[in-house]
C-alpha cells in the first residue's frame, strides 16, 4: 500500500477514536445531569416550583440568540452546531428560561449520539411538563425546506415536525420562531413561510398563522414585535403576564 494512504488511514483512526471519546463524554455528562435532575426534582418537589418557558429546535438554528435577543442575558453562542450540550437555564426569580440542546446535532456522523439527545429532551419536556408555561420552537428559515426534504427522501421523520406535533400533544402551545429570515431575501419570505407553514400541518396562507408562526432575525431585531406579543399572549392565557417583566420591550442587539 502507498505510503500516503497509510497515513491517511491513520489519520482518519485517529478522527475517529477522538470522536468516539467525545461521545462517550458527552453520554457521562448527559447521564450524570439526568441524576442530577432527578435528585433536585425530588427535593423541589414540595418547594414553590418556579414557571419554564422552553426554546427547542436543531442545533444551530439560533436558540441562544434569540434568548439573547429577548431577555438581554449574554447566553454562549456559537459558530458550530452543538453549543449548547446540556439545558441551560437563564433563572429569573420566578421563571427559568431553558435552552435546550440542538436536537440533529453532528448530523450523518453519530446516529445514536442523535438518539440520545432526542430521548433526553422528549425525557426532560415530560419530566416538566406541568411547570412548563409554553415551547418555543426556533427553525432555520434557510434550511429548514432542505432538511425536511432530505429526511422525507429518507423515509424518515423529520425531527422538526416530530417535535412540533410532540410539542402540540402536550399542550405546550408552540410558537414557531422562524428564524434567521434576514438570509431571505424579501419577495421570497411568503413563499418559503408558506412551505414551512405545509410542511407543519397548516393551510396557506402562512399569515393567517401569525400567532403561531412568527419570522423573525436575531441578527437584526427584524419581527422582535411579533414575537413579544406572542410570548406576552401566551403568558396572559397561562395568567401570568406578571413574568412579562423578564423580556426586553426593545430587541437587545
Ligand atoms: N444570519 C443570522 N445568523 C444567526 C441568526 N441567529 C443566530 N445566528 C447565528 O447562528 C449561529 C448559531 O447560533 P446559536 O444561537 O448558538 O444557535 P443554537 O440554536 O443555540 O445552537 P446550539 O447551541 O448548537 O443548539 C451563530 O453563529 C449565530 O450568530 C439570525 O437570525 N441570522
Ligand atoms: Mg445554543
């Protein structure tokens, strides 16, 4: 065998054993949190339990930016999918804000590391259902269509719209941030939100789903309006527009 393709085969060995190691890391982690979690939730049990609004959706489609974006709470962001690997709770004193981890992390690499992350969240939205007030779901408005597309050739779910109708079943009244639509460009938005709005279950045309469906850039602040009123609609018909207190009234950019 050349002396090159030796190497090479070293080389990806190599990539390989250092991901598995980050896996396995990333499994202890996750399943010590969970021991974790468990613990607290006994001993919480009979403490004034605090209210939970929860952002969700596949890594790297903004969820941190948008909590940014509405709370002014500098939360970790980051350039590759997979910033945030355990829920983080942005903990007012009467409200956490939980982000949670990218659901379809490190796609087409490690399916099982993919599982895992789902069954923790489906695990931890169910664990906390009664305490969570409503679900965020945040999308990517530019690859949102391509994905769905590429788990329908599949014959798969695609996770986006499991975790919606989950999200739904529970009564978790989602709102469906659309994100990243300043990557748009602007005579396409209808189309694209009209597709989004298909491929979740609703008729066209998107529009008459403004208290769902809400396009919005946490670059720019573009439709920071609408999702403030969406959140502060979902908080008076939970009785707590009190927690509104906790969101900017201004995008914090
Ligand atoms: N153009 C554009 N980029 C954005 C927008 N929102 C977030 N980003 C960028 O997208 C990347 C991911 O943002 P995060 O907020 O870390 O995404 P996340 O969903 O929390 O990712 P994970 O923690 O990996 O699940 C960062 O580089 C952000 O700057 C947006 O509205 N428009
Ligand atoms: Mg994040």
């Amino acid at each position: 065998m050349p002396r090159e393709n030796i190497y090479e085969r070293e080389l990806s060995g190599t990539k390989n054993v250092i991901l598995e190691l980050y896996v396995i890391i990333l499994v202890e982690l996750m399943e010590k949190w969970l021991k974790k979690v468990k613990f607290e939730t006994r001993i919480s049990k009979n403490q004034l339990q605090k209210e939970k609004i929860i952002f969700v959706g596949r890594s790297n489609v903004g969820k941190s930016s948008l909590i940014k974006l509405l709370t002014g709470v500098k939360i970790r962001i980051g350039k590759r999918p997979g910033t945030t690997v355990l829920p983080f709770k942005v903990k007012f004193e009467r409200l956490d804000i939980v982000d949670m981890p990218g659901s379809g992390f490190m796609e087409g690499k490690t399916k099982s590391i993919q599982e895992k992350i789902k069954d923790f969240i489906i695990w931890y939205i169910e664990e906390n259902k009664n305490e969570i007030l409503f679900a965020v779901e945040v999308l990517d408005a530019k690859m949102f269509l391509e994905i769905v597309q590429r788990w329908e050739r599949r014959g798969e779910n695609p996770i986006d719209i499991e975790f919606f109708n989950f999200l739904s079943e529970l009564e978790l009244d989602p709102i469906v941030a659309v994100n990243k639509i300043d990557k748009i460009s602007v005579n396409k938005r209808s189309f694209i939100l009209d597709q989004i709005c298909e491929k979740l279950g609703f008729s066209w045309p998107w529009k008459q789903w403004r208290d769902i469906i809400v396009p919005i850039s946490a670059k720019t602040g573009e439709g920071f309006e609408d999702l403030w009123r969406n959140i502060f609609n979902r908080l008076k018909r939970k009785g707590r527009s009190d927690l509104i207190k906790y969101f900017r009234k201004t995008p914090y950019l």
